[in-house]
C-alpha cells in the first residue's frame, strides 16, 4: 500500500507534465468582463495587492495549489514552490500527505516546504476519503491528522475533496458515506482553520452551505476548466491496459461546475473562497477577485514552471502579478477590496447557467455596481463629476 501511493504520486506528476490533461469544455473565463475605465485614476506603480486570508496579511492573492510530494523525484519541486512562496510572501500547499503518513521515509519531500520557507502560510493536505473506512484501509486517526500538520508546521489544513478522481482511479476509494459526519468531526477537534478543497469538479451552493455547517473556515472552490484529475486517473489507466478505468476518465473528463459558476455559488456561504482550476494568467485572477474570491489558485502552470527551475518559476509568478496590476488599473482598483466592488459583467453559458438557478439579480448587481452607486447617491451626475472648467 505505502509503495503503491508513493507511486501514484510519481505518476501525476508526469502524466501532467507530458500529457494534455485539460477540461476544454469548461474553460469558460472568458464569459466574465471587467468594465473598462478609459480614466482609471489608478498609478499602476501604485496598486496594492495585498489581501488577508484565515487572519494573515499576504503580499499576493495568489495561492500555489497543493500538488505534490510523496516521492523523493518530487522534492525539488517543492523546493522550487516554497522558496518562491517564502520570496513572494504566498500561500503555498502541498500535495496529499497521505503518502508520507503511511510511509514517514517519505516525509522529507514535504517537509522541505517549511525548510525553505519558515515564514510562509502553509497549507496541510489530506483526502476527505481517508477520513472513514474504505475497502483498503482504516480512516487516519487524528494523531495521523495531526502528522501532517506537524510535517509542515502547517498555518491551515485543506481537506480535499476528490470523488471524481476516486471513482477513475483503478484502485480509487469508492465510499463516500460519511465524509460529512467526518469532517465535523474533524473540525471540531483541531484547532487549524481547515480549508475545504475541491479538486477540479467545482463546490455548488448547497454544498458550500453544507461545508460551512462542517465547520469549514474557508473553502477551495477547485473548479472545472483546468487541470481535470479524471483525465490524469484515465491515462494512468491507459498505461496499465485498463479499459475500464479509461473509459469513465474520458467520459467524466469535463464533468463539474465551471470555476467561475462556482465562485459565485458558493459564495452563498460567506466563506473566504479560493478561485482555483484553469486560473491561466493575471486576467483570471482579476476576473476571480472581482467575483469575490479571497485566493487565486494556480496549479499546473506552477507545477511546469517549478519542474524547470526556480527562476522559470519566478519569471511566471512575475507574468501572472504583471498582468493582475494592469486588469486592476484598468478597472479602476488601486486595491484589491476596490476590484472586489468594480463592475463585472458575465455573460455566455456562465450567464445561463447562474440564471437557471436563480443568481440573476446578483449578476445583475454585480454588472452595475458604479452606476447604482451614482444613483443611490441621490445626486446628480453632474455634481458627482462636475464639468471641467479651465
Ligand atoms: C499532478 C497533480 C497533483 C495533484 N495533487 C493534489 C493533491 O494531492 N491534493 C489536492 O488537494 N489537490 C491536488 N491537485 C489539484 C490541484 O491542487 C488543483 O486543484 C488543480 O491542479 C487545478 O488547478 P490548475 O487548473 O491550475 O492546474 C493536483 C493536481 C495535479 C495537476
């Protein structure tokens, strides 16, 4: 069991950064708009980026997604990861430590993270499936819990949520009954803010509502459109002839709740929210900010990046804050609580999707935010902007 996880590990790594392992049906970023100032008022040079998350000032609102460790060719990337989390003063999160758990020799390839970066905010990973009784194996105790935590000095535990990729993988968990009791449970007894994380089929309204009676502090809403972990499970099932396996990967490849659709239902629940699954640049991560997310997430374009080196790595984190410091000043926010409240207008499948379950007058709001301002002002908009007089 332990060389079988360690091995798996391996095995996403390589398979995302050899193979196409993308959800293109869902890719729907483009349905969401940021209205342009033409006279922003905003000094690019100026523009404040910070943001508090679970009580922590953070630099950026950028989150580099839990993605690995467990295996020894993995260490570096890690490496890569937190030196860049500790130089940008990021959130950072590892993969699952369920490897490490089963196995403390492979401990070192997440610890690494705290190592080289004992100031960042690091985030714990393990799967809500090891949280109740499979076929193979007993639920992790909480001292077990607690191991991962300790291994990072963690500042936050996510518990992911992966029913899609246990129902591709071969030897993937398949019960899911009692999660929900477990994770109260959970909650209730560590004293971490735990971050509920899905991984790339989205959280619905109901959903975050039901994470947030589970005592979840924040949640990853871990979207469709990027990184599709049904495709990564199908092709490890194709390298082992397992037709089966194979098949329900491709078939469920683009299954979920596109990222942007679930920001904004899960956004129901108050919780601060991290956008992640197919954040591609700086834009992306305007356009989730301004939905209301706390966090951007960004998983496989920092998996590639940190796979090629720290300064590859630091050359993508530099891209992605250029670009979210243009869309900020276009859009008239020198911080990121002005984008939070700036126009945003969604339209497309995202727009019929949200409308179809009743989010309509939010879009709605969301579109006009400046113009209702300036009416519910009760002035004119002359005396708002009065003419320029030479
Ligand atoms: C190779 C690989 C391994 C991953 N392992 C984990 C994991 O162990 N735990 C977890 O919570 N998410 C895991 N994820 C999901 C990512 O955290 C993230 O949600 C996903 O990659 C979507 O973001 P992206 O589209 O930017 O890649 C993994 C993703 C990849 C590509």
């Amino acid at each position: 069991m332990a060389d079988e996880v360690k091995q798996r590990k391996i095995e996403h790594v390589n398979i995302a950064l050899t193979q196409d392992v993308a959800a293109p049906q869902q890719a729907n970023w483009s349905d969401v708009h940021l209205v342009h100032q033409a006279l922003p008022e905003v000094d690019l040079e100026e523009i404040d980026t910070s943001v508090t998350f679970l009580g922590r000032r953070l630099r950026y609102p950028i989150f580099m997604s839990s993605l690995t460790g467990g295996h020894p060719d993995v260490l570096t990337i890690n490496h890569n990861l937190a030196r860049a989390a500790e130089h940008y003063d990021v959130a950072l999160g590892v993969g699952s430590q369920r490897a490490a758990i089963v196995n403390p020799a492979l401990t070192a390839s997440y610890s690494i993270v705290r190592e080289s970066a004992p100031n960042a905010f690091l985030i714990a990973n393990i799967g809500a499936p090891q949280l109740i009784a499979q076929a193979q194996h007993t639920p992790f105790t909480l001292a077990q819990v607690q191991e991962a935590i300790r291994m990072i000095q963690a500042n936050a535990l996510a518990v992911h949520m992966n029913s899609l990729q246990e129902a591709v993988q071969p030897e993937g968990d398949r019960r899911a009954q009692g999660e929900v009791a477990a994770l109260r449970r959970l909650t209730s007894q560590i004293e971490l803010p735990v971050i509920s994380k899905e991984t790339g089929a989205g959280v619905s309204r109901e959903q975050a509502l039901l994470l947030r009676a589970c005592g979840a502090a924040a949640i990853d809403i871990g979207g469709a459109g990027g990184s599709s972990m049904s495709a990564i499970e199908g092709a490890r099932a194709q390298q082992q002839g397992l037709e089966q396996s194979q098949s329900i990967g491709n078939v469920f490849r683009d299954w979920g709740i596109a990222t942007p659709i679930s920001l904004i239902e899960a956004g129901i629940a108050n919780l601060p929210l991290i956008s992640t699954g197919g954040m591609r640049s700086g834009l992306d991560a305007a356009r989730a900010l301004a939905l209301g997310a706390t966090l951007v997430g960004f998983g496989l374009p920092f998996l590639q990046a940190a796979s090629k080196g720290y300064d590859e790595l630091r050359a993508v984190m530099d891209e992605i804050i250029a670009q979210l410091k243009v869309a900020m000043q276009l859009s008239g926010a020198s911080t990121i609580a002005q984008l939070r409240s700036t126009d945003v207008v969604v339209t497309g499948q995202t727009h019929e999707w949200l409308t179809l379950r009743g989010f309509e007058d939010q879009l709605k709001g969301m579109a006009q935010r400046r113009w209702r301002q300036l009416l519910e002002s009760g002035e004119t908009q002359t005396q708002l902007y009065p003419p320029c007089v030479p």
